[in-house]
C-alpha cells in the first residue's frame, strides 16, 4: 500500500498522516511513514522528542555529493541522475515504535521552470525507490502540491488523499491537486474531511466535493490541540482518530 497525503497548511493532514500509519501499524503491517513536506512536523505527531534536530536527506550535503558526484546547490552541469538510495530508509529512519519508522526527505526545490540539481535528483531517485520497490505500508506526509509525483511514479500510488476541512480555501486546494494529479495520471484521490464540528460541516464538505471518493470523516476535538501543544501524538489524547483511521485503512485495503 503506497499513500501520498496532501492538503492546504493547516487543515491536519500531518495529524492524518501519523495517525493512518498507526492504524496501519495495529492492522499488522510494517509501516513506512515519510515527511516530505519543507514544514517537517510529523516527528513532533509520533511524539518524537527533539524532533526539530532530525536533519532531512535533502539537506544531507555529504551523502548528496557522495551519491550524485555534485555540490547540493549546484545548477545544471554533469551529475548522477540515478544515485543510489536504496540504503537511505534503512540507514536514515528513526524508529517510532516497532514495525513503525519514519524517515524525514524534505521538498524538492523549485524555480521558474523548475531545479535541475542534484538534490533533486536524489529525492527522485528516493520516491521512485519508496514507491515502487518497498513492500511495506509507505505513507508520504507532503506538501500541498505534487511536486514529489511524477509520471513515472504516480501509477504507484494506491490513492493520494487530500486531507480537507470545511472551508472554501481548502476545497479550493483538493480540486487544483486533483487537476494536477490528473495531467500525470493519477486518477485514485480521495478525501478525508478533518475538523469537522457536527452535520453542518459534514454536509458542506459533501456537497462541495462532488466527484471525490469519501473516505472518512474525522470530528474536530479540543485534545488534539493540547496534544499538539504539549510534544504528544494525537491519536493517543483523542482515541476516535485512531478508530477512524482505522476505519479508512479498512476501506483503501478492500477498495486497492
């Protein structure tokens, strides 16, 4: 099961990310949980202590170089646009609890048409790496773009869920990666609502995001701030995140 998680800053797709991992993970299946967003958080959603020092794999300036045979920063020019990664999860993953690891890759770097450099060579390299050839549960935390994605690797994808909460701002967002996910092929996006506060909420959602599969609906609840405040994993101060998520791990294994 490969699962790449997008959505507006702000609306919870990290606390979503963390949590389906977990649900994942009580299901019996090893787990792979990545950050890809620049805004890496999903350490401090594991309550992961000092999660601010683990430095990404495209800030790695010596495995970069030793890899791709260029300075990180470096544009155009002659590099490696295969490097190895196959190692990387291995060697740069934290444990989060057994059978549950997270690695934290960073975003590729952009410019006006784009960076032809060796960091982003080596991302890459990682995400075809991660979503082709792991066998385990792979879930990417990412920005709310596709930058990651390419065509190449988007038919790997088993859904790109775009976590959304009732807003016009946030449904704005699910239909541009929708359009964008579709000029490479990728078809299989659902939604998951967050933050909803009662039928109210739960009704605009479905009636502003006709033609998205639905995969679940989470409740806003107070504890999730506080356990956000104080360094906790969501789904461990608010129990019902955890039985939803496992509710929507049910669903992407039957439907996949």
């Amino acid at each position: 099961m490969k699962l790449a998680i997008g959505g507006k800053g702000g609306v919870g797709k990290t606390t979503i990310a963390a949590s389906l991992s977990k649900a994942f993970l009580q299901k019996g299946y090893h787990v792979l949980a990545i950050d890809a967003d620049p805004n890496a958080t999903l350490a401090s959603a594991f309550g992961i202590p000092d999660a601010s020092d683990i430095t990404p794999i495209v800030k790695m300036e010596e495995l970069i170089y030793e890899r791709t045979g260029a300075k990180p920063g470096s544009i155009g020019g002659m590099f490696n646009l295969n490097p190895r990664v196959d190692d990387i999860p291995e060697r740069f993953s934290k444990t989060v609890e057994p059978g549950l690891r997270l690695m934290v890759m960073g975003a590729f770097k952009t410019g006006g048409g784009g960076c032809y450099c060796p960091e982003n060579a080596m991302l890459k390299a990682l995400v075809t790496h991660l979503l082709l050839d792991r066998r385990e549960v792979v879930i990417m935390d990412m920005e709310a773009g596709i930058e990651h994605l390419g065509r190449g690797t988007a038919q790997a994808v088993d859904r790109l869920i775009v976590v959304v909460e009732p807003g016009r701002r946030s449904i704005e967002t699910a239909k541009t990666v929708k359009r964008l996910a579709s000029d490479i092929g990728l078809r299989r996006i659902g939604v998951i609502g967050n933050k909803v506060r009662g039928r109210e909420d739960e009704e605009f959602l479905l009636r502003n995001m006709e033609g998205f599969e639905i995969l679940g609906m989470v409740p806003y609840e107070d504890a999730v701030v506080k356990a956000d405040m104080e360094g906790q994993p969501p789904y461990m101060a608010f129990p019902r995140l955890l039985e939803e998520m496992g509710k929507v791990a049910d669903a992407l294994l039957k439907r996949t």
